[in-house]
C-alpha cells in the first residue's frame, strides 16, 4: 500500500495505463489516497460480474466473490451483489469498462447515484437485501455494516467500507 500525493480521482484506467513509459505516475492496486477532507479512497480493479453489471459513478462496490463464493480478493469489486461476499467495498468515482481500474471512496460523506434499497436517517447499512449498485438497512447481526445512513432521502451516506 503506498500513501499518495494528488490523485486524479474522478479518471478510469485500463491496464495499459498502468504499465510501459507512464505506469509510474499510475496508482497501484490498493493504494490509498487521503484528501484535504479526511475523506479516504482506495484503488480497485473493477469486474461487472455474472450479470455484467456496468460501472457508474455514485454506486456502491462489493468484494468480488464469483457466485457469491470468497476467494480472498479483496482489490477487485463489482456492483453485481449475485456475484459479491456481500461486503461493501466503496462507492465508484469514475467508471470504468470491464477490467479497468478507478478508485472507490471507503471512507467520508458520500452521495449515492442509486437510492437505498430501505433505511432512514442514521441506520446501519449493508449489502445484504440490496439491489445492485446500492445498500439496504441493516438487520440482522450478521450483516456486515459498510456505512451510515446520513440523509436517505437525498442519497447521502457516510463511508465506512473495510480497507
């Protein structure tokens, strides 16, 4: 995990980008970025799984678990739930095609392009219950929370997605 100066969080990346005569301006997977706002991303490979979910900016990232089965990897995400661990990994802020890299906010105040599955203000969120893209209101003890419900109603959240 390497600390960065300056990010360029808002851009896409395919693996070309990362590699040959500009990869060492590139981030690495699983780099940590921290801006002026204390708010803290993470840089992921992005997979739109099974269902071929694409990426938008705004929605929610799972670990990528294929048929819902863990394999461990924790530096690639997707926003199909069906092929997740059911845990939050960050919200998108860039989208990018099958296979490219962008980096996911983890922690902070964050608004969400997708409305939550269910919740009001100050509930614990999670995948599980979900649709794609988004989160649900916790209920059950074994669910793993992932952020903060701030305001539902406009879609605004506070991150805390594992890291």
């Amino acid at each position: 995990m390497t600390a960065l100066v300056g990010a360029s969080l808002d851009r896409a990346y395919s693996a070309s980008d990362l590699s040959g005569a500009e990869g060492y301006s590139a981030p690495g997977i699983g780099d940590v970025f921290q801006d002026d706002d204390g708010k803290v991303y993470r840089f992921v490979k992005y997979t739109g799984g099974a269902g071929n979910v694409v990426a938008a900016v705004g929605n929610v990232t799972y670990l990528y678990a294929p048929a819902g089965v863990s394999a461990g990897a924790t530096n690639t995400v997707t926003s199909d739930l069906s092929d997740s661990a059911e845990i939050g990994a960050g919200v998108l802020m860039a989208a990018p095609g099958e296979g490219g890299f962008c980096w996911v906010q983890v922690r902070g105040a964050a608004t969400l392009a997708k409305a939550l599955t269910a919740g009001a203000d100050g509930d614990p969120l999670t995948p599980t219950g979900a649709t794609d893209g988004t989160l649900d209101v916790t209920d059950a003890a074994t669910s793993a929370v992932c952020a903060y419900a701030v305001d539902a109603s406009a879609k605004i959240i506070m991150c805390a997605f594992p890291y």
